[in-house]
C-alpha cells in the first residue's frame, strides 16, 4: 500500500479534494442564499406574496416597496440618516480616541506604559454588568439624545487600542531617535511618523468601529425611546412586532384600498440596512479579516 | 480623581508625576481613553452595591449608593432565586453556550480543514469572501432572514414541509425547535469567520514537517490527522477555554433579536442577559436586575479564573493573564 506513490493514489486524491470542494461550495451558498431571498421578496409583488409564499424566482416583481421607502419624509429615510450620522461621528472620533493612546502605550519612553495598559485591561476581565452602566449613562444624561448613541459602549475598545498598540510598536525605535536628534518633538513624532506609518492599523479599527457603530441598536434600546431617533438597526427591530410604524409610509401612499405592501417593504428595509455593508465589502475583506487573525492569533 | 485609581501610582507618586511632566504630550492625548474607562468601568463598580438595597430613582448617584442606600441584605436575591425563572436562565444560558461551543468549533474546524485541502486559488478566495458575509451584518438583519426561512404562512421550511406532504409548522411557537434554529444561525453566521481564523493558524504550519512526512508516505489524511490537528490543539484548546470562561454570559443581541419578546419560547430561549434586560428595562427594577447580574458575574468569574488556569496548566503561553 504505502511507498509505491500510483496514479491511483493520485486520483483518490483528486476525488476527494472534489468532494471537499462540493461541501465548501454547498456551505457558501448556504451563507449566500438566504439573503438572496431576502432580496428577492424585497422586490416582490406584495400579492404574490400572499398567493405563494417567499420565493426565489417570483411570478411578479414590483419596485412598490422601494418606491415608498424613498419617498419624502418617511420615517426610514430618518432613521437611516441617523445610522450614517452616528456610525460617521462615532468612527472617526473613536479612531482618533483610540489611536491616541495606543500611541501613548507603545512610548517606550513612557515610563508608566504598563502600569496605564493594565488600567485598561483590568475591565476587561471585571465588568459589573449592564445595570451599573445604565445607571451611569443616566447620570451622564445620556439618555435621548445623539450623543447616547455615540458616547457608551462603542467610542473606545481596548481590544482595537491592543490592536493599534501592537503595530506601533513594530515600528523601529530608530525612527523616533534620529527624529528626536533631528529636534522633533513628541507631537511632531507622532503625528507625522507614527500615525502615517500606522494608517493601516487605523484604517483597520476603524472599520471595526464603523461596523459597530452601524449595526448598533444596544445603545438605542437602552436609552432612546424617542422615535425620531432611533438608528435604523433599532428601526428595524421595531418593525418586526410593530407594523405599526409603518401606518406612515402607507398614509403616504395616500391609498387605503390598496394592499399594504407589509412583508416586501419590511425585506427592502432589511435590504437597505444590509446596503453600506455591501458597498464597503472590498476594504472589509481587505483589513477587517487580516485585523481579526492577528487580534486572535497575537492578543 | 483620575490619578488615584491608577494601579501604579500610589506607591510612586513621585516617579509618576515626574514622568507625566516629562512625558506630557504623551499622557495628554490618552487622557481620554483613559477618562471614558475610569468613567464607563471603574465607576460603575459601587453600582454592584445596589443589589443589597431597595433601590430609589431620587438617590442614584455614586455618593447616594454608598452612603444613603436603603440595605435590604438579600431580599433581591432571595427573590430571584425564589421565583422559578432564575433555574430556568441558568440552565438555559448554559446549555446553549455548550451548544454553540461545540457545534461552532465543529463546524469552523471542518471548514478550515476543508479549504486547506484545496488547492483552486480563486475558490478558496470566493468562498472565503461568501462565507464571511454573514458575519458583517446585525442579528436584526439575521432576524428578518430568519424570517423568510421559517414564517409560518410564507416561510421556506414549511414550503419543503408540504413538499415532503407534512403538515406546516408554526415555529415561532414551537419552543423545543428553538435551540436548534439558535445553533443553525449561530454557525451560519460565525463559523465562517472562524474557520478563516484556523486556516490562519493552519497556513502558519511549518510546511517543511509536510514535505518530511510525505517523503514518508504520508497520505494526506494521515497528514490532517497526525500533523494540522495535532499542531493546532493548542488554538482549539485555548478557543474553547476562553468561550467556557464566558459560558454564564449569553449572547443578549442574537436572542433578543431573534426571540424578542416572544414569550412562547421563553422555556427554551430565556438567558441570563435578557431576564437582566426585562428585569430592567420592562420591569424596572434595576436592584433586582444587578442582584441577578452579580449572581451571573461570580459565577463567571470562577469560570473565567478556572478556564484560564487550565489553560495555564496546558499551555502556558495561551493563558490570558
């Protein structure tokens, strides 16, 4: 059996590598799939739903729900400004935030570095739970308002400042020497070597917190109950067991005797929340995944 | 304030102010990471305290807690542990992380294992590129897919149902099914994010110990079983002991999301986390919530202090701390 390699063994290996590359290929369409019928029943004449059901290939499309969504003043055009919002001002000043004293940690002429990363991992390890902090974002008076769903729990992550820290730190000290010889200052060293060099660390934290920020609705169900500001992942959430919130959208329709397009039009709004994802799909491949491996791997 | 809390200071202040003259730039700009922690985590500890007091909303501030509270002892948690739900989140988050523990780790690892065999570059990307798409978007979104896969009149599964001439199922009522729909969302949306994890750890794998034991005749079975599992036990040990450190704390976005408040399947679904946010946010009572939050932290606790000593026994260089 062993020693004589054949062509036979060879073959044997092929087969396999087939079946293997048939059970991948099955569980890509699987991850696939499912949002493509969202997608479909999205653009779904809403009484075709009702005749036969969710389909792949339906008997009639219909652009109805799309239509209403992207009409003047309906409340899913405001909710979703308020995600753009928030998940914009959120990223880019917990990239800055974090950036910051990732820097600061990776100082090695910082003589209390450590003493400072261990104040940041120790709540890592201990955290009281959900209620201390509602209690604090109370007393902060971050309740209904933006700066509720901005300020707590996504605007500084010690994981993405480890993150930032480990690549500073890859960065030669040389570098920060002959800078230091030549009369640069701390701030003039950080800026103009350290945070261009570590651009795509940043860059890659930056999508983690853009993608937290964006798909947020923890912030919103703790400490936003006014409507008008509810981010569109809270919106959305609503939707399910309020049909409720969408009376508007139909009053804009202006048309009470014709049906509710209720089940495409909860899908396309499923469909748009999913949309920046999509579009920014490329640079997530690009650093999201290689941030994750080392991140797990190293820390 | 700020300085107080800091671990290192009280001993040499001296050394710390003088280097926080020196370095002034540097403390500066981490000065607010450094406030949102001490703010966000560090305060929020004499909060615990309120578990052993009738809580009022007129007294809530830090000094309040500490010096005005109302002590009850332990009425909030004889309450809760005297009311049947405390035996039935326990049990429920518990048994639900071992689910997801086991079938996650199953699932990635065998997806890792696969795409390492294959050897058609621009399939491997592609495939990668699919599989990790679930894992960007919101457990709402999830939720509303979910949906489309198991409404009751419109739903998929029951389509295939009345094909295979059985009758329709209304899942969203059924609460034995639920554990296992959690599972099939759960590694539909995690697995492939962590099968790429492994492959990392895969791909890192000396290739020269491959070439040896080929040379050897190694099938490339016996090189899955006897080299790659081998070598990455380790990563799968120290994965698992850190999920089993946090086995006591449910995932609050994928079952709120999913389940809402559904109370049908409370039996099956209800977890810790969720129970907290009722206890809170429905019923308002944020004593009896924290009394049951530091019931779930001391148990997580010990987990996480057993789990990482473990790993420490095993492999050293895998422990957190």
């Amino acid at each position: 059996m062993e020693g004589v390699k054949s062509r036979a063994g060879r073959k044997h290996f092929a087969v396999s590598r087939f079946v293997i590359g048939f059970f991948i290929l099955l569980f890509s369409l699987v991850c696939l799939l499912p949002m493509v019928l969202t997608f479909m029943v999205s653009i779904t004449d809403e009484s075709t739903i009702m005749r036969y059901g969710y389909s792949f290939f339906p008997k009639k499309f219909s652009g109805y729900a799309y239509r209403l969504m992207f009409q003047g003043g309906s409340n899913v055009l405001q909710s979703y400004g308020i995600s753009i919002l928030v998940t914009v001002v959120g990223t880019l000043a917990a990239v800055v935030i974090t950036g910051l004293c990732a820097y600061t940690l990776a100082n090695k002429n910082v003589k209390y570095r450590n003493a400072l990363a261990l104040f940041i991992f120790i709540p890592m390890v201990f955290t009281a739970g959900i209620v201390p902090w509602y209690l604090i974002c109370t007393w902060l008076h971050l309740r209904n308002n933006l700066a509720a769903l901005i300020v707590p729990n996504l605007l500084f992550n010690p994981f993405n400042m480890y993150l930032v820290r480990n690549f500073m730190e890859g960065v030669p000290d040389s570098l920060r020497e002959s800078a230091t010889i030549d009369g640069a200052n701390d701030a003039v060293i950080a800026f103009r070597i350290y945070f261009p060099l570590c651009m795509p660390a940043l860059a890659t934290v930056g999508l983690f917190y853009g993608l937290a920020y964006w798909n947020d609705w923890w912030n919103a169900i703790m400490l936003v109950d006014d409507q008008s500001l509810y981010p569109i992942q809270y919106f959305l959430l609503q939707l399910k067991s309020r049909i409720s919130m969408l009376r508007d959208l139909q009053y804009l329709s202006g048309s009470g005797s014709l049906t509710p397009p209720t089940e495409s039009l909860k899908m396309a709004t499923a469909i748009v929340t999913v949309g920046p994802i999509v579009l920014l799909y490329p640079f997530l491949q690009k650093y999201y995944v290689k941030g994750l491996v080392i991140g797990s791997v190293k820390g | 304030m700020a300085t107080n809390a800091k671990p290192a200071s009280s001993k040499e202040k001296r050394g710390f102010l003088a280097d926080v003259r020196k370095n002034r730039f540097s403390y500066l700009i981490a000065l607010p990471a450094l406030l949102y922690v001490l703010i966000f985590s560090y305060f929020s500890y004499p909060y615990m305290l309120i578990a052993f007091q009738k809580f009022q909303y007129n007294r809530s501030g830090i000094f309040d807690i500490l010096f005005h509270g109302d002590w009850c002892g332990w009425d909030n948690f004889k309450f809760f542990f005297a009311s049947q739900a405390a035996f039935r989140v326990t049990v429920n988050t518990i048994w639900l992380n071992i689910l997801f523990i086991v079938t996650g780790t199953v699932a990635s690892l065998l997806i890792a294992l696969g795409l390492n065999e294959l050897r058609c570059k621009w399939f491997v990307k592609t495939s990668q590129s699919v599989m990790l798409f679930p894992n960007y978007i919101s457990w709402v979104v999830v939720s509303y897919i979910l949906y489309t896969l198991f409404s009751q009149q419109y739903g998929l599964a029951n389509k295939f149902l009345a094909l295979l001439h059985m009758d329709p199922v209304n899942w969203y009522t059924t609460p034995g099914a639920w554990p296992w729909i959690l599972v099939l969302m759960r590694v539909w949306k995690g697995a492939g994010m962590n099968a790429i994890i492994y492959l990392a750890a895969i791909t890192g794998i000396d290739q020269t110990l491959y070439e040896a034991a080929s040379i050897d005749g190694a099938g490339r079975f016996k090189l899955m079983t006897k080299i790659t599992l081998p070598l990455i036990t380790p990563m799968i040990v120290i994965l698992t002991l850190l999920s089993v450190g946090k086995i006591m704390y449910g995932d609050f976005g994928m079952i709120y999301a999913l389940v809402g408040d559904n109370g049908t399947l409370y039996s099956t679904t209800d977890i810790i986390d969720t129970y907290i946010f009722r206890a809170l946010r429905q019923v308002g009572d944020p004593s009896q919530a924290m009394a049951m939050g530091l019931f779930q932290s001391a148990i997580g606790f010990v987990m996480v202090f057993g789990s990482n000593w473990i790993t420490k026994r095993i492999y050293p260089e895998g422990a957190l701390y």
